[in-house]
C-alpha cells in the first residue's frame, strides 16, 4: 500500500504466488488478484495478512466455466476489472483468449466472449460480433470496466495483446438481442503492430498493448 510517502506491506504471505494484477472492491475492502502461474484468482479479505483462493484450482489450468468457484478453470489469467456496483469482476484469461466474468457473491463464472481459440485473422470468426458468432481474442491481458450512462450498460475496454488493439465490450447491447457485443476502437483491425497516433482509432497503431485503465467519460490511457 502507498499513501502519500508511506509504503507499507498489505500481503506478507506471497511465497509460491505470482500475483499479476489488483482490483478492489469498494463494498467490503476485498482485493482480489490473479496468480498467473496457478491459474486462479486469489482474494484478500479486508483486515488479513494471506490470500485465499477465490475462484479456479492451483496449478490446474482449462477452459471451464460453473457456478462451483472450485470447478472453474482458468489458463494464465491476467487483467482484472472490478464492477463493485453489480457485484461482478472481469477477467481477461490471456491463454484462453477469453474474457470472463466472476459473480462475487457466489464465485460462479461464464464467458463473456472468446472460444478458447486464439484470433489469427480477419475472418468473420476472429473479428467482431456478437456471442452466437463470438469475437476472438489473442492473448487479452489489460482491462478495464466502467458503467456508460447513455447506453445503460456496463462497458470494458480489453487490450488485445497479440493482435495489438483495443476492443470494446458491450455488455448489454439491445440491439443484439441483449447479447454482448465487441468492436476495436483502437488499433488496426488487421492486427498490424507499430507506433502510431492518430485521431482516427483505427488508424493508430499499438504494439503488444498490456494494460488499461479508464480515466473518465471515453478517456483511457494503455499500457503499450
């Protein structure tokens, strides 16, 4: 913990973790992070000194969804993005090329998009669309979740690490049947890494964008 000048230790009992990535739930304190290399997500409860694991099982990697936090499986989670309003966090499971989500309140978890296959193309498949025609991702690592007033729904902005973009999900999108749906606001949509501003999303260019935090309205900034 940092506050002003002061840093402290939060979590003394890490030996055998790889912790990635923090989110805090406002509701109770809780943080909650990813062990990339055990496959799950661990939380630390407000007041205590050591994790527990919260979601998936150490060291056994998949691609599993249930509403048993215990049977869910997870291949090298990365991002994490915390909804405390509607009790959910999100995660960008990197090696599943898959975003999933977590219900805090009971450890169940379903798949937001992705299929388990990785994005390699421009085909129909691997580009945008909604969940009956999933998205595909490569290697998703940084999100980040906000709530869009004007289209009533929640939103992530997902850095799509090894197709060198950004994309956008909607979570609940009327016109699609309430289904999620997902765009590239950010990057080539061909997958072309380099370094390149624009004022033109799809004209910018990223390479191997990492992490992404939401500033305000529809200001991000990226880890690139």
């Amino acid at each position: 913990r940092i506050s002003g000048d002061v840093v402290s230790t939060v979590m003394s009992s890490v030996a055998g973790y790889k912790p990635v990535e923090l989110a805090f739930d406002e509701s109770d304190g809780s943080l909650y992070f990813t062990d990339y290399g055990k496959h799950n997500v661990l939380k630390l409860a407000y007041g205590a000194s050591a994790p527990t694991s919260f979601v998936g099982h150490a060291s056994t990697s998949g691609f599993t969804d249930s509403v048993t936090a215990s049977s869910v499986r997870f291949n090298a989670p990365l991002g994490l993005a915390m909804d405390s309003a509607n009790g959910k966090v999100y995660v960008a499971d990197s090696s599943n090329h898959a975003v999933r989500e977590i219900t805090l309140s009971t450890g169940a978890v379903s798949t937001v998009l992705g299929d388990g296959s990785a994005s390699t193309s421009g085909s129909v498949l691997d580009s945008d669309g909604i969940s009956s025609t999933p998205a595909r991702f490569s290697y998703p690592s940084g999100i980040a979740y906000v709530n869009d007033a004007s289209i009533s729904s929640g939103v992530l902005l997902v850095a799509d690490t090894g197709r060198h973009r950004i994309r956008k999900i909607v979570l609940s999108d009327s016109s699609a049947s309430n289904a999620a749906t997902v765009v590239t606001v950010a990057g080539s949509y061909t997958g072309t890494a380099g370094y390149r501003d624009s004022a033109v999303g799809s004209e910018a260019l990223f390479y191997s964008p990492r992490a992404i935090s939401h500033v305000d309205g529809d200001t991000y900034v990226v880890a690139d």
